[in-house]
C-alpha cells in the first residue's frame, strides 16, 4: 500500500519546478496529528480529559486536549519552517512566527486543532480542520493577517484528520480528495480512499433541530420537504447528527447527505468559523463533487474580513444543497428581516 509520503512525493514530480515546502508541511501537519491521536486513544487513562480552565476567543471553555492540540500543530508547524503564521480557533491573534527561517516560509495555516471537543469524554468522534494559503507579503518579512484573509478559491490545499474507530487523513490540493488511515503499529498513513466522490443525492440530513424554533424559514421548510413521504425521490430521509463537523460532512462524504449549520435568531450567522472550519471542508467538499453555501452563494467565494468570522453552512450534496438553497431563496426576504 502506498503511505501518505510516497504518494505526496509522486504527485509532487507531476509540477515542474516544485520545491518540496508544501510536502514538508503536510509532514509537520501528520506529526502533529500522530500525537494528537496518541492522547485520543488514552483520553480515558491520561490526565487529557476535562476543562482547563481558560475560554476561547468565542467565548468558549477550553477543554485540556483544545490546548494540547493547539500547542503540538503549533510547535509543529513553527519548528518545520515552511509555515510563516497560524490562525487558530484556540487563539485571538493571528500567530506570526518571527524566527527568520519560519519568515521565509511561503505559506500560512488556518486551522481548528479539535473539532467537537464538547465530545471528547463521551469517546464520540472529533477531528482536526485544516487550510492552507500561499502568503501574500513578501517573504523575507513577518506574515500579516491579511496572508489569511483571502477568499477561499485562493486556497492551495486543505484537510481535516478524523479520529474515529480508526484516524483517517483526507487533503485535496484542488486536484480531487484522497483519503488516508493510519496504521499505528507502523506509524504511517497509508492510501486507503483514493479519488473520494461523493454522491449527487443522499438520504441523510445533519442539523441540531432542537434549535428548530429559532431557524429561519428557508431551513423549516426544507426540514419538512426531507421529512414527507415521497417514494420517488426516496423520502423521507433519515437524522444523523454527530455534533462534529468533521464526523457528520466525512459520513455525508462516503454516502451523501447534507449538513446545515445555519443562522438562527440567537446567532444570525451561525456559529460556524469561515477561515478555518467551512472554507476548508468547503473545498475538500467541491473537489469532491458536493457543494457548500451559506445558503445563498458558494462558501469558497465570500470574502473573509475577520480570522473568527462567522457564516452559515449548508455543505454535501450537490443536488440537496441545491434544494435546501431554493428553499432559502424563497424566503429571503423573511430571512433579512430575521437578520
């Protein structure tokens, strides 16, 4: 079976001219993420569980592993000297490296080192979410935010890791998504879902309804198209809710459906981050054959203002993204006065 790294390596003798900095990279992203797997997997022995004690940005209380996460891709990220800056859920501020080998990097990293941590002492499955840009300053000085504030079209890769019943990795450098398990006797991921589609339709539908009161009425309506009985169109489809992005779009990923996180009235532009949760798994998502809206326009063209910037998702399937954005469309007007 092919690892990660040779198949890294065949693709990079495919681009004339390449230097292998993006492939070492990914390197220091996989170190990080084998670490992180290795606390997962004894979170119920290790002291990794629990609060710690500080809150977020968004005014979250930080678990133990959001910030053993944080550190480790961190450290990885800056010791390995192609990454020039990191925004990251965990942090306010953008993370400049000022070391000058990290200064001459070529990229910057947005990312959320753990994805439904509210899951991690009911061993339900988290993830990590990554995105990558080329920096726009010139290099040779400190990155600024605006090397991250690009839109999402712009970007060169993106990933997230799964940690499930086994880790998987799947990345797309905007040339189709592949996915990869890791095999912890060996220490290595190994190509295990080469050329990821995923399907024009599902059956599935991945929303918190207990929030149903507060949906704007675009969502009601296209929660109860997905919940009449229409043999045809093989309704009415079924609930899957993890309450990890990356679980619930990677099981939409291997057998369609749809994931909506959308404004409400308590959070008009939902809770989901555009730099480093959405834009990401927009692009993985689209590369995969799916689509990925706020609900009205393709995630991959809004225009980021801010690194914790907020935006509804509605990402899948094409054909039931599709439809659930004619029901918003419909509504629209309902929607901007909601707003």
């Amino acid at each position: 079976m092919k690892t990660l790294v040779e198949f890294i390596n065949d693709k990079q003798v495919e681009y004339p001219g390449a230097t292998g900095e993006f492939t070492r990279l990914l390197n220091d992203i996989t170190i990080a993420a084998k670490i992180v797997n290795r606390e997962i997997r004894i979170a119920g022995l290790a002291d990794i569980n629990g609060l710690h004690g500080t809150t977020n940005i968004q005014g979250e209380e930080q678990k133990k592993l959001d910030v053993f996460a944080n550190t480790h891709f961190i450290e990885a990220l800056k010791h390995g000297g192609q990454c020039a800056a990191i925004a990251s859920e965990e942090n306010e501020d953008l993370i400049i490296f000022g070391n000058p080998y990290s200064q001459k990097g070529k990229y910057v990293v947005a990312m959320d080192p753990v994805d439904g941590s509210s899951n991690i002492e009911v061993n339900i499955p988290i993830g990590t979410i990554f995105s990558v840009f080329k920096r726009i300053t010139k290099e040779g000085r400190p990155a600024t935010v605006d090397d991250l504030l690009q839109p999402g079209r712009e970007m060169v890769a993106a990933g997230y890791v799964l940690y499930g019943s086994s880790t998987t990795m799947v990345y797309t450098t905007g040339n189709g998504v592949n996915g990869f398990t890791y095999d912890p006797s060996v220490g290595l991921f190994f190509l295990s879902h080469p050329d990821m589609k995923l399907p024009d339709e599902g059956n599935t539908y991945s929303i918190n309804e207990a929030n149903y009161n507060y949906f704007p009425e675009g969502v009601k309506r296209f929660l109860n198209y997905c919940q009449e009985d229409d043999k045809p169109t093989h309704r009415p489809y079924s609930t899957r809710y993890v309450g990890s992005l990356v679980a619930d779009v990677h099981r939409n990923m291997m057998r369609g459906g749809i994931f909506i996180y959308p404004g409400n009235q308590k959070n008009p532009m939902g809770k989901l981050r555009l730099l480093y949760e959405c834009a990401p798994m927009a692009f993985i998502i689209e590369q995969a054959g799916g689509k990925a809206s706020d609900g009205f326009k393709p995630i991959l063209d809004i225009e980021p203002y801010d690194i914790h910037q907020r935006t509804p998702l509605f990402i899948g399937s094409r054909h039931m993204v599709e439809k659930a954005e004619e029901f918003m469309k419909e509504y629209s007007r309902e929607l901007a006065d909601f707003r």
